[in-house]
C-alpha cells in the first residue's frame, strides 16, 4: 500500500503540491495502524540507516530553534535581514536558525516518507522480502508504460504532481528523476530473473526485453544524465548476475554466455539506432542540441557556490534555497522561469546545512563507501546480490544529485530506504514479524514448560 501510494503521488518535489498531502497522510495513517497491529521491529540490522536518518531530522529540528537576536546575528548571511526590524522600529526578534523556517519545517516533515518506509523494511519477514524486488520492479514497468503513453501523444495529467504538460515523466514530474527510476529497472531485471541462484526460466526473457523498454524509454524521456546511468545500469546488471549466469550455463558450451551478452548489446545498439533515425532519441538530441554555455545548471553554478561560502558553516537553513536564490539571483540569470534548486543536491546540502550538513554528508558517503567494499569484494556470492543491488542503487542516487535533486522525492526517498536497508544486509527474522493480531503470549503447543 505504501509503495503503490508513493507510485501514485510521490514523484513531486515541490511541498504545496497535492501528492504530497496524499503520500504523508498515508505514511501517518500506516504507522498508526502499524502501532497496533504490527510487532515491534527489530532495528538492529538496519543500524547504520536509522542513524543517519534521526540525524537528518534532529537537524532539521535544530534549525526550528528560536535564537537569541545576538547569536542569530552573528551566524554568517543574516545582516541584510536585521534591516526589517530596524526599518520598522521594532526590536531585534528571536528567530529560528533557518532564514525560511517554513520551508525547514516542510523538510523536517517529508521525513515521514523514509521513516516509514524503514519500519515496514525492518518489519518484512523472509517471504516478503523475496517478493520486494518483484514488485519494485513492477511499479518501475508501470511507469515506464506511462511514459511511454506520454511520448504517443497521450495526455496524462497527474493532479497530484506538477508534471509538465508535453514531456515524457511517467508518475514523475521531473524527467530526469523518471529517468533514474527506470535506470533502476536496469539493474532489477536480471536481479530478479536470477534471484536466490534460482533457474530464470521464463523470467530470462522477461528481463532481457524490459531492460530494452528501459533504455528506450530512457531515450523518449530527454534525460541526458538518465542515457549514461541507463547505460552503466546494464554493465552492472550484468556485473550483479554474472556469477549465477555462469553457473546457469555451465552445461552449455563456453561461447554461449559470450553470445548471449553480445546479443544483448547488440540488439540494444541496434534499437538504438532504430531510434535515432527515426526521431524519437530525444535524450540524445538534447545532448548534442544543447549548448553547456546556456545551461542553468552551469550558468548558476557560480552563484550557488557564492552562497556556499556566503551562509557557511551555519548554512541557510533547509528547504529555503528558492527564495534566498532570488535574493542573490544576478541580472544575467534573470528569466520567466524560477531557480528551485541548485540541480546539485550534494552542494544544496552544505548551502541549507553548512558544516553540519557536511559532516552528516561524510559520514552517509563513508558507510555506503565501507559497506559497498564489503559487499563487491564477496565475488559472485549470491548471498551479497542484495547488498550489491543496495549499493548500486545509493550510487545511481549520487551520480545523479551531481546535476538534480532527485532525493527530494518521496519516491526516491523510499528506495533510498530500501537500497541501504539491503546494503545493511539486513538478517532475515521471519519468525520475530508475526502480527499481534495472530500471535499469542502463550507457550506453543511444542514448547517445553
């Protein structure tokens, strides 16, 4: 229910949209629910995730706190604000550490979405868990139908995104986080074909031609950072399920699995191409149409970084890059169209938070570094597919921060959750999940007394 909510609602990053009310609404009412009918989880395992989200959200408290007019005053950034009170005749009020402590609030209250996704994650028990690739990957096929309605000429107004009337988003309303998210599905394909060393079946096929959808839709989106994650989606894929390949075909002749692959490549190389000549790569024509001159993410580059230095090490306060963009915003970069973030999460970031930020920022990039090492130098172990799988997925959300702010999504805020929960490598408890509705405090009937 949760997932098929944020499918429904969660791809908008913008706090007065209606999506949001829906998917935060949900996550409370399931937590409610979860309160009385759900054991409590074990939180052993998924440690390191739980830390750094009760960080995140102390922090966003933190700059909630009414300060003193003298210490606010002395936090970098704030003197052209001391004019209001100073025009009026008032006195200098205590404010908050965040310069737009509404926009801090909203952030400190998306955090539901992560909150909740990591009770239900900690909550699966062995079944459950083996079904979570399953129906990830459904919801990424289902939206990548979606967009591909988009791209026919369909219109498919979601009233609960700001989605932009004309271009392919799927259930999101940015193309690039919607690129990301069918980037997932590259990776999910063979891992789920292959899941637990189990024989494909009539799931190798399935796979084989929805990563093909994936990068074709990838292609229809636009997305220029989305073809080269599409693309290192497949290698890794690959990487993910060579092992188990191999063994799959170890009764066949050795230049099968050779064959197989470059089949793979080439059919893909050759819709590709398909593609191209009939008009329809519009990630790869914005590519080379695009001058990087005229880009905004380059062109506000240098102001972003002014404000970096201008608000560090207290920063800004989180959420509030649009309006305080405004205030630096030169004449140069004035247009009909606003900034709303600074298409560089990982530098948004230390702007809202400043060295608090960074620090926090250090430590998730240093957990994922160390765990990710861990899991890759296993081999072709299928135990450590899903920790691999986890680390895949948290590096596709870096890369992809570089230029956007896809984890501003309550969509993407889930599969964070779920990606470092299986990089966590969590144990699977089946048997401490059971639902207080069904378990008893009674000994069983096969229990010594």
């Amino acid at each position: 229910m949760l997932l098929v909510t944020l499918w429904l609602a969660g791809g908008a990053s913008r706090g007065e949209v209606l999506g949001q009310v829906v998917v935060r609404g949900v996550c409370w009412a399931l937590l409610a629910m979860a309160a009385l009918f759900v054991a409590p989880p074990s939180w052993t395992a998924v440690r390191p995730v739980l830390f750094l989200l009760c960080a995140a959200f102390v922090l966003a408290l933190v700059q909630l706190i009414p300060l003193p007019p003298n210490l606010w005053q002395a936090l970098p950034g704030r003197a052209p604000f001391l004019e209001a009170a100073a025009a009026s005749g008032q006195s200098q009020p205590w404010r908050p550490w965040s310069i737009v402590p509404g926009a801090t609030a909203n952030a400190a209250a998306s955090l539901v979405v992560p909150f909740t996704t990591l009770f239900f994650m900690a909550s699966l028990g062995d079944d459950e868990r083996s079904w979570l690739p399953g129906v990830i990957l459904a919801l990424i096929t289902g939206a990548m139908l979606v967009g591909l309605l988009q791209f026919s000429g369909a219109n498919l107004a979601n009233p609960l995104i700001n989605d932009s009337p004309g271009e392919v988003g799927g259930t999101f309303a940015n193309r690039n986080h919607f690129a990301l998210f069918v980037a997932f599905g590259c990776l999910l394909a063979p891992v789920w074909a292959f899941l637990g060393g189990r024989q494909p079946h009539w799931r190798g096929p399935v796979a084989i031609a929805l990563v093909l959808l994936f990068v074709l839709t990838i292609l229809a989106t636009g997305s220029r950072a989305g073809m080269g994650l599409g693309a290192l989606g497949i290698a890794i894929g690959l990487a993910l399920t060579r092992g188990t390949i191999k063994r799959t075909l170890a009764r066949y002749p050795r230049w099968v699995f050779p064959a197989i692959i470059s089949g793979v490549v080439a059919t893909t190389v050759l819709l590709v191409a398909i593609s191209i000549a009939a008009d329809r790569a519009i990630s790869i024509e914005r590519a080379l149409t695009i001058d990087p001159g005229q880009d905004m993410r380059s062109r506000g580059l240098p102001t972003v970084w002014a404000m970096v230095w201008e608000y560090f090490p207290a920063g800004s306060g989180l959420g509030g890059f649009d309006p305080l963009f405004r205030m630096h915003e030169p004449f140069a970069l004035l247009k009909f169209t606003f900034f709303n973030h600074a298409h560089n999460d990982l530098l948004e970031v230390v702007l809202d938070a400043g060295l608090p930020g960074l620090l926090l920022l250090l430590a998730a990039l240093g957990w994922w570094i160390t765990a990710s090492v861990h899991a890759w130098r296993a081999g072709d172990d299928p135990r450590y597919t899903m920790q691999r799988l986890g680390s895949a997925i948290l590096l596709f959300v870096v890369l992809a921060s570089v230029f956007d702010y896809p984890a501003r999504t309550p969509m993407m805020m889930a599969m964070i959750i779920v990606a470092g929960v299986w990089l966590s490598g969590a144990p699977r408890q089946e048997s401490q999940h059971k639902s207080r509705a069904t378990s008893s405090a009674l000994p069983s009937s096969d229990q010594h007394l």
